[in-house]
C-alpha cells in the first residue's frame, strides 16, 4: 500500500518537459523591433496561435515559452490564401474553398527543414496539416531504440 502511494506520488510529480522523449517545441514567427506590426506580422502572429493550437493536441509535444525549453524551434515564415476556382459554370462559389498555407522553417539541432500545412476552407485545417507533417518529421529523426 505504501509502495503503491509512493510510486503514484513520484509519476505526478515527473512532467512531460523531463521526459527523455518528449519534443519541447517553441513556436515563433520574426517581428519588427518597432512593435508595430505590418498586416503580414499579423498573419502569422495568427498562424503561430493556430499552429500553438494544432500542435497542444498532439501526443508526446510540450509547447514552450522560451527557445531556451526547447530542443525544437518551429518559425512561421509565411500565410498565404490561394484564390480559389470559380464555381460550376462560371458563377462564384457560395462556400471559400480556395487552399489555406501556412510555412514552416524548423530546427533542430544541426538539422533544418521547410515545410508547409496545406488545406481548403480555414487556417485551423492548414496548422493541423503543418502538425501533422511536423509529427512525420520528428519521427524520421527520433533514434533508433
């Protein structure tokens, strides 16, 4: 009973952020030193939230406040809407289904890559794109066991 207490107290006292398998992600995008920011700061400002948002729902990812926590660094380098076709004989479409993009730089360690969350409709559907192939691309560089 005592031992069932004590192991129960040590697992709740250990955090994700200790774990030697956990990524510990800062998620950014550069901004002007000025502190106003220009309508394309804005836009990923908006991913970065989004990209936060999508990744926090993922197993085995620690989102960080800091580069300092972090083993991986995930920079928003762009948003863009494509425009979208126009609808059935030649009339405009009643719903937005152009494709939504969010670009990704990633680091970490030595190891740098680009990539892009991709998706119709809204930026929630790109950042969850964008986790997913940030997902793919961490497991391709997890160490063997």
């Amino acid at each position: 009973m005592i031992v069932a207490a004590l192991l129960l107290t040590v697992a709740t006292m250990q955090s994700p952020d200790k774990s030697p398998t956990s990524v510990r992600v800062f998620v950014f995008t550069a901004t002007a030193a000025s502190g106003q920011h220009t309508p394309e700061e804005e836009e990923r400002l908006e991913a970065v939230g989004d990209m936060r948002e999508a990744l926090a729902k993922k197993k085995g990812i620690t989102l960080v406040d800091s580069p300092a926590d972090a083993n991986v660094t995930m920079e928003v380098t762009g948003r863009e809407a494509r425009e979208e076709p126009t609808g059935g004989f030649g009339g405009k479409s009643m719903t937005h289904m152009g494709d939504m993009i969010i670009r990704l730089k990633l680091k970490m360690g030595d190891d740098e890559s680009e990539l892009k969350g991709m998706a119709q409709g809204t930026w929630g559907r790109a950042a969850k794109d964008g986790a997913d192939r940030f997902m793919k691309w961490i497991a391709r560089r997890e160490p063997k066991r």
